[in-house]
C-alpha cells in the first residue's frame, strides 16, 4: 500500500485503508473513501491531487492524500 499523494495523474487505484486521527478518517469515509472504493487521479501536484470517486471529483491538499493508502 502507498499513499494516495504519490500516485501519478491518470492512474486508476483502490482505497484500502484510511490513517490519520479519528475525526480525520470519519469525514473521509463520509466524503465516499470507503476501502475496495475506485479512485482515479485526475491530476497531481506536489503531492495535491485532484481525484474522481464515483460520479464526484474532489480535491486533496498532500497532508490528507497521505493518510489514504492505495493499491
């Protein structure tokens, strides 16, 4: 498993776990990050991204993409 902040632009991967405190992983799993959930990046940054989740794109600052970890 890696973090999300370090996936490529374009790349499809699943969520698998989320870190981070427990409010933190809450308003995550609320947001659709649910584990086996299909995340496309959309785009990268320095560690930001832009994914898609489902039908929703959202956007990540790196400190949050890091507590979502793929494969």
């Amino acid at each position: 498993m890696i973090p999300l902040a370090m996936i490529e632009a374009g790349e499809k991967v699943r969520m698998m776990k989320l870190g981070g405190p427990e409010a933190t992983r809450r308003h995550l799993a609320d947001l659709g990050f649910i584990p086996g959930a299909l995340i496309q990046v959309v785009s990268q940054r320095d560690g930001d991204v832009i994914i898609k989740l489902g039908d929703t794109r959202l956007a990540l600052t790196k400190p949050m993409a890091a507590r979502i970890l793929v494969e």
